[in-house]
C-alpha cells in the first residue's frame, strides 16, 4: 500500500507475506503447487512450467519445488508430537527399498492413518540399524499397538527388543512366496529353460503372422449359420488354436510362485494339440492340412520331449501342494495382491486342518518329491505359525506388507516417469528420504492433523522466510550499516519514517476533512 504523506513510497501488507514474500517473484501456492506436480503426480519440471501458464521457467519450477521438499521436512520434524498425539495408538509397519548399489531407504507407516512416520537411509536392514531405527519410532511416538514386516531376521530380531510384547506379525505374501520358492523354483527355471532350448515359439510366431488374418465377411456368413469359404475358416480356426497357446501364459496377477508361465505354457501346448486332433479329422482344404502339419510337428517337440514332460508332471504335482496352501489362507484365485486382503477367524482352522491332512498323505504311496514338499510345507508352517496369526485385540494388523510396497512403488514410478530408468537410483540415494516423506502431502488425513484450519501455502511461507537468501549484495549491506552509524552518531535515526511534524500535519487534514 501507498502511504498519503509520501506517495512515492510502498509499505507491504502483513497479510500479504502469506501470499508472497518480499522480493519473491512467485507466490507460495506456486511453490507448493510445483512441488505437488513433481514429487506426488510426477510430472517433469518442463511438464509443469508449461502446464502453468504464467511464465515460470524450467529451472525456477525446480528450485520452488526443491524448496518445498526442504520446507516440508521441517514441518514434520516439528509437529511430531502434534501426529503422535492425534494418532492416539497406532499399526507400526516397516519395509525398505534399495536406492542405490550400497544402501535403502527404510520406511515406518501407521497403518491406521496411513501416514508416513518416519524415513531413514540404512545401509541394510540389519539388527543394529534396524534396532537404532526403532527406538528412534518409539521415542517419537511411544509403543505400537501391532507390527506387521517382512521375515528378514534383522527387522524380526530388533522388534523383538524395542517393541516386547506387542504383537508382530510376519507378511503373508513374503512366507507363501518363500515357500513356493523353496518348493519349485529351480524346477521352474529348468523348465523354462529345457522349452526355450526347443526352440517353438519362434516358429509358431512367424506362422501365425503368414496365416490368414480373420476374414469378416467368412465371419458374418457364420453369424448367419453358412460359410462359403471353407478354406478360410479352417485356416482362421487352426491360427486361434496356436493363440491360445500364447494367451494362457498369462499371470493370475500374482507372479511367481502363485503363476507358473513355463507350466502354463507346457499345459497350453497339451490343450491346443488335443484341439488340433480333432480338428485335424476335420479339414478338408489342402492348404489347411499343410498349416495343421506343421503346427502338430512344432508342438510335439514340446510334447515328445521326454524331460519336459518329466518336469512338468513334477512341477504339477508341486503347484498342487503348494495351491492346496495358498486355498487354505484363502488367497483369491485372481486379481492384484496390491489389494488387502481381509482377516478371517476361520483361516488358522483351515490351515491347521490341511497341516493335518497332509500329515496323513505323508503315509501313502508317494513319489519322494512330494514328501520332501509336503514335509518342508509342514515344517516352514509349523516355524511361523504363531507370526502369521499374531494380531491385536480389534484384529486391525494386515496379513500382508502390500501396502508399504505398494507406496514403495509409488515412490520409485514416480522417480522413473520424471527422471528415467538410469536415474532413479541416483535420485533417491540422494533425495530418498525427502521424497517419501513428502508423499504425506496427498494424505488428507495427515493434512488436517498437521496443518488443521491453517493454509497450507501460508504455513509453507513461514519457513520459507528462513531459507530465502538476502537480496542486498555484500558492498550495499555495509554501505547501509555505515550510514545507519553515521545517524547513530549523529542523533538522527528517528524510530519511525514519520517526523512529529508530519504527523501532526496529517492528523489536522483528516479533521479539517470531516
């Protein structure tokens, strides 16, 4: 604003530094608007110089972001006390993730709220580091009501002494992916590599692209109930029989060892050669035959092929043992183990019962892959079972660690869309920590608690004063303090811009006014 007794000079606003600082040349929303964009949607800082529309450049988009991150760090080291209280009790839950060649980056969430507590850079998840860590966690935010982590014996082991008798439970997706591990995967690679030495999918590729694409106009005579064009339609029934033998190799969306896709395609080989059997009784076109032969011959390499066969009777018999345990702690059949998966009262009970029933398949006759796989299964059980059933009085610890990975993968995606493959590593060694912590800013949760009524960016403003740099170059400054002592010296440094006279001047036209 313009003061009335001296027009030529501007006097800033109290309110105003809520909005933009002195000498800024962007508000605080624009800061904190750029640091959202980057490091929660992932955008680039050209992305968002453009996307704004008011002139920011590239490189500025990256400093007002950097400085947001920065800014944001403060804020939650301060108001740690205000997240501890608000959370009253909370579900501790821990996982790392590697940021370079020779460390990680650790992560304590509450479950509960699903806000980030705490990140840390580790050297490994040993019991040292790990034990440091935690009692960091309880200092802050005193004893967890539940725990849910990883098996690595360094995490298991420092709980144990930071956090006694609370109860801790080990991720079902970790132990069951252990022990199909354990069960098949060597036999799996092999069979994925005595396939791959067959050399089938190559060929079968190449003839499906020299076959005769899918003819709409042999279709819709189909749809019809006729078809004249024979040939046609036998070629197009023998190019979706080799299809299907690609299409079933799919995963049920869990990946190995809850999708076996050297099995799958052994088993889509068996399938679409019992298909093509019976269509072969069937064709009466020359060309169609000649394209039959030559498939029949490519998938009864795989199939005539006597260790294959071998492995993946074995690797069957296997995946049914393993499944029979999956079933028992009630694991979808399909979908996404982002998911989380529900608590079931009944789920020890079933496990229990299937642990007892493979105690009596261990005397029939069986071949000796099965008893060793059934006795391991049993034995691996036995070793966990009171950490996968381990929970709180309200039963609110997840199964699995899903969540934490999941927000992991959030993290480093984000890194990769904005930076590349190559980078990702390199910026979240050296910015790892920041950028975890900062994804609480999408949590509306952690937001009320941590800003309540307050404007985020009016908040932002207040620590950004602190690290916002002098405009006044060295030589002005001490030009400044020389004249400043030339006043003192002088008695003429008055404690406001304003002499008595002028002030009486002023009071006299707003009388003479009214």
């Amino acid at each position: 604003m313009y003061c009335k007794l001296h027009p030529s000079k501007l006097y800033r606003s109290e309110a105003l530094s809520s909005l933009i600082g002195p000498y800024y040349k962007y508000a605080n929303d624009v800061m904190l608007e750029s640091a959202m964009k980057r490091f929660i949607e992932g955008r680039s800082c050209s992305e968002i110089s453009g996307a704004m529309g008011i002139g920011i450049s590239e490189s500025h988009v990256r400093k007002l972001s950097n400085m947001a991150l920065k800014i944001f760090g403060m804020i939650h080291e301060e108001n740690t006390e205000k997240i501890s209280s608000a959370m009253e009790n909370y579900i501790l839950q821990i996982d790392g993730t590697v940021d370079s060649e020779y460390s990680m980056i650790v992560a304590i969430i509450d479950t509960k709220s699903e806000s980030v507590l705490y990140v840390k850079k580790c050297y490994a998840e040993s019991y040292e580091e790990m034990k440091n860590l935690l009692y960091e966690i309880r200092k802050r935010f005193g004893m967890a009501e539940g725990i849910i982590s990883d098996m690595r014996a360094g995490i298991l082991l420092a709980l144990d002494e930071v956090f006694p008798g609370v109860p801790k439970r080990i991720c079902l997706t970790h132990f069951l992916k252990d022990l199909g591990a354990d069960l098949m995967k060597n036999l799996h690679i092999n069979l994925g590599k005595a396939i791959n030495r067959v050399m089938i999918k190559s060929p079968l590729k190449r003839l499906l692209r020299n076959i005769l694409q899918y003819d709409q106009k042999t279709l819709c005579e189909i749809e019809s109930g006729f078809c004249s064009n024979r040939e046609s339609m036998e070629l197009m029934a023998i190019r979706r029989i080799v299809e299907k033998i690609f299409e079933s190799t799919g995963s049920s969306g869990y990946g190995f060892p809850f999708s076996l896709r050297h099995l799958n395609f052994y088993n889509s080989c068996r399938e679409s050669m019992k298909k093509l059997t019976d269509l072969e009784t069937k064709l009466t076109c020359v060309k169609a035959k000649e394209v039959a032969s030559i498939v029949r011959m490519q998938i009864d390499r795989i199939l005539d092929n006597k260790q294959i066969v071998e492995m993946a009777e074995q690797l069957s018999s296997m995946n049914r043992i393993f499944q029979s345990f999956r079933k028992a702690f009630k694991i979808p059949d399909h979908g996404s183990l982002s998911d989380d998966l529900p608590d079931d009262s009944t789920i020890h009970e079933s496990c229990n019962i299937l642990v007892g029933q493979m105690k009596i398949y261990l005397k029939q006759d069986i071949t000796n892959y099965e008893r060793k796989a059934i006795k391991h299964i049993i034995k691996r059980f036995k070793e966990r079972e009171s950490l996968l059933f381990a929970n709180n009085a309200e039963h609110t610890i997840p199964r699995t660690n899903n969540s934490i990975e999941r927000f992991f993968r959030k993290v480093r995606k984000n890194v990769r869309k904005r930076c590349g493959n190559k980078a990702t590593g390199t910026v979240l060694s050296q910015s790892g920590e920041s950028l975890a912590l900062f994804q609480n800013m999408s949590n509306p949760l952690y937001i009320k608690t941590v800003f309540g009524q307050e404007d985020v960016a009016a908040t932002y403003a207040l620590y950004r004063k602190k690290l916002k740099k002098t405009c006044m170059n060295k030589s002005k400054m001490i030009k400044l303090v020389d004249i400043g002592i030339e006043k003192i010296l002088s008695d003429s440094l008055p404690g406001t811009p304003y002499t008595e006279e002028q002030m009486n001047a002023f009071y006299s036209s707003i009388r003479i006014g009214q």
